[in-house]
C-alpha cells in the first residue's frame, strides 16, 4: 500500500504568503469601499439621469 504523507505544516514560507494575501485582501477591500462610495456620491449629485 502507499503510505500517507503527513500534512505539511505552514513554515516561515507558508506564513510569508498568509501575510501577502491577508495585505492584498485588504488592499481590495479598501479599493471596493472607496469605489463604492465615490459611485453612490456621483448617483446622490442632483441632475444626474441614467438612462
């Protein structure tokens, strides 16, 4: 039979990239909330129309 290979656990590698994804997920975040934002103040500017 072919023996099960033990999970790898998160070394100073894996924490390194957890680091980079948690600053790039909130980066995002930060990015869609301002994004958001500046759209619902252009759609709240009298005299604008959408068609």
């Amino acid at each position: 039979m072919a023996e099960k290979k033990s999970p790898k656990k998160h070394g100073q590698s894996g924490s390194a990239r957890e680091d980079r994804l948690k600053a790039a997920l909130k980066a995002n975040l930060a990015r869609r909330k301002a994004q958001a934002k500046a759209r619902s103040a252009q759609d709240d500017r009298p005299g604008q129309h959408k068609d």
